[in-house]
C-alpha cells in the first residue's frame, strides 16, 4: 500500500508537468506549428542523423525534463520514425541535458557556473548523440525501426480509430494511464533493488570511478547518491556537505560536473530503456563519457588561472 501512495504522488507530480505539455503539443498541431518547427530544426537534426520530431522533443525536455520530454513523444507519436539507435541516442541526449533552468539553478546554489554548466550538458549531449546517431547508422548496430503508437493506445482503440478531439482525449488517457503503470513498476523495481542490496552494490561500483576521475575523496561518497538518486538531492547534499567540509571551489565543480552529465543512473535510465532505448548507450556509455569529461575538466582546472573561470562562469 505505501508503495502504491508514492507511486500515486509521483504520477500527480509527473502529471503537472506532462498533462499541460500534452494539450501544447495538441494545440501546436492544430494550428501546424509542430510541422514549422519541425522543419526550422530539420537542418540541424540531420547533422545528428536525427528526425525532426527528435529536436522537437529534445527542446521540449532541455526546459521541462524528462517527462515533458515524454508527453511530447507521446503527442507526436503517430508521425515518429526512427531506429532503436536514433530513439537510444536522443534518449541519451535527454539523460544528459534535461530540466536546464532548475537543475543548473540548484548546481548555481551548490557552487558551479550556471552558464558553464549548462554548456557542460548541451555540448555532450549533441556530441554523445550524434556520435551514437551516426555510428550506429554506419556500422548497422540497432537498425530495427521502433513504433510508438502503443504510448496512444491505437492499437486498443476501434478500427480505424476515433478522430478528433474525442480521439486525442482518449490516447492521452491511455498514455497517462501507461505513465502511472510505468512509474508504480519503477517503483516496485527500486524497493526490490534496495531490499536486495542491489543499490548498495551499485554505490560502492561507482565509489572507484568517481576517484578515477580526479573527484576528491571527500566529495565522492555524497556525490555518488546524487549520480544514483538526481541532480536535486545530491546538489543539495553538496551544499549542506560543502559547508561542513569547506569544499574548494575546484572540487564543487567537479562533483557538480558529474551530477549534471550523469544522474538519476537508476530511475531516470529503467524509465528510457522500457521505452526502448539500449542501455549500453544510455547507461555504460553515459557514464563513461562523463568519466572522460571529468577526468579532462580535473586536469584543466588544476592550471592556475583556468581554474576561477571553469570553475564559477567569471573571468579573473
């Protein structure tokens, strides 16, 4: 019974965000915006090997997150095409920079740049993306195309289908009906993983990596629960920890660095993957990348007077 009330709060939560950005996109297509929008950014998604529709829903979860990013998939999925490697790659794409105006708000509070953040998060995701995006097309790898019609409920609805508003009302239902499934099985999903030691055992696989990356030693064991749990509770965990530690500059950024190209591994990565994304690209790449990008960032911040600029967004 408790598990089922925090997945109701949850999916209330979830469905402030997702319900208003479903009606958007309803509206948006009406009146053809979705189709102008689509083929402004068309340009610049086939340089990513992306459809439209990708740049679409990525936009949508740069300033929303990640579940607005899903009612925008949903709204659009009657018109979407794409393979398990391009759904994998802006699944990563989204993983990576997500909720940018809140997140990078909080990572501001807890000692980083917000604008050099920020750039952190939207530079990887379209290198990481387009990377996976393209590899992928020419090498082969996750070339079966991916149907997202199931998100409306299409094919439970009579022959044919109801059109109109009467049609959208009943697939938005159905998908956020689907949501609240989803969310009560992630749910479920955690509390087993927890009872069964799992979490723990993936906090103390990540301790190592963490360090490899230059992290200091005193700032990994709270930035690891905010890899693990999302950026919101380990920015904060930062904060309470840097005030009782007196963390420099230079090792705030660095932890901050790694909630904000990798976090929420657990929840945020099931909820993609049950949607079809492979989870070698969306969790083992992820989390190697950003291991490369820290490591990177440990090394340049360790220069003098590169350090202040990287570190808080202001020249000396």
């Amino acid at each position: 019974m408790a598990l089922l009330q925090r997945s109701w709060r949850m999916f209330a939560t979830v469905t402030k965000v997702m319900l208003p950005v479903m009606v958007a996109v309803q509206v948006a297509e009406q009146f053809g915006l979705v189709d102008g929008i689509g083929r402004l950014i068309a340009p610049a998604m086939a340089l990513l090997h992306l459809p439209p529709e990708a740049g679409i829903i990525w936009v949508t979860t740069l300033f929303v997150g990640i579940y607005g990013g899903l009612a925008t998939l949903a709204g659009l999925a009657h018109t979407l095409d794409m393979t398990a490697a391009q759904f994998s790659a802006l699944s990563a794409m989204m993983l990576i920079a997500h909720a940018i105006p809140v997140e990078q708000s909080i990572v501001r509070r807890a000692g980083a740049g917000f604008s050099v953040t920020a750039a952190l998060r939207i530079g990887t995701a379209i290198v990481y993306g387009g990377a996976v995006s393209w590899g992928c097309h020419l090498t082969g790898v996750l070339a079966d195309p991916l149907s997202f019609e199931w998100l409306r409920g299409s094919s439970l609805l009579p022959q044919g289908g109801t059109t109109g508003y009467i049609g959208w009302i009943q697939a938005t239902a159905f998908s956020l009906m689907l949501t609240f499934l989803i969310i009560a099985g992630l749910v479920l999903a955690l509390d087993a993983m927890d009872r069964l030691g799992i979490t723990r055992r993936i906090t103390a696989a990540m301790m190592p990596l963490l360090k490899v990356s230059g992290l200091n030693a005193q700032v990994a064991p709270v930035t690891t629960v905010g890899v693990l749990l999302g950026l919101t509770y380990g920015g904060a965990l930062i904060i309470e920890e840097a005030e009782k530690q007196n963390f420099s500059a230079r090792t705030r950024f660095l932890a901050l660095a790694w909630l904000s190209l990798s976090h929420s591994l657990i929840e945020d990565t099931l909820l993609l993957v049950a949607l079809g994304a492979d989870v070698w690209i969306v969790l083992a790449g992820r989390v190697a990348i950003t291991l490369a990008i820290v490591a990177i960032l440990a090394r340049l911040t360790d220069r003098g007077s590169w350090r202040r600029t990287a570190v808080t967004g202001q020249q000396s």
